[in-house]
C-alpha cells in the first residue's frame, strides 16, 4: 500500500508529491528522505502549482505492472 506525501517547495507557493510505502515512509519511492507533514503545509488552501514527483511515480508503475494478476472470479 502506498501513500501520498506533500512536499513544499520553499519560497514557493507550490507542493511536489512523492510517493511513500505505508510500511516505510521515512523515504519516498524515489529515495529522497521525507520528514513527517509540517503542520504550515495546509492542504485545505490548494497550492498556486502541484506537480508529481516523476521517479516515484515510476517507481509505483513498475511495481503495479510487476504484481501477480489475480484469477478471474467465475
């Protein structure tokens, strides 16, 4: 299970999204470590830009193209 984690951008009105493992979320997918959410990101007020951290969502594609498929239910 994943996780979505926001990142500011300082001295900008903008956040990047990285993505965490529920079981590790010391570390985004991308291996940059992440602090826990600061409270002064606030997530009610959208930020002027949001954009998605490129490498985690590659990270989490190839994990979901690498996983078993399930059996059909008959």
């Amino acid at each position: 299970m994943y996780e979505m984690h926001p990142e500011p951008i300082a001295g900008k009105d903008e956040l990047l999204w990285h993505v965490t493992s529920k079981e590790t979320n010391a570390s985004a997918l991308c291996g940059r470590p992440l602090p826990p959410p600061a409270p002064s990101v606030s997530l009610e007020r959208p930020a002027a830009r949001e954009r998605y951290c490129s490498s985690c969502m590659d990270a989490v594609g190839s994990a979901v193209q690498h996983q078993p498929r399930r059996p059909a239910a008959t």
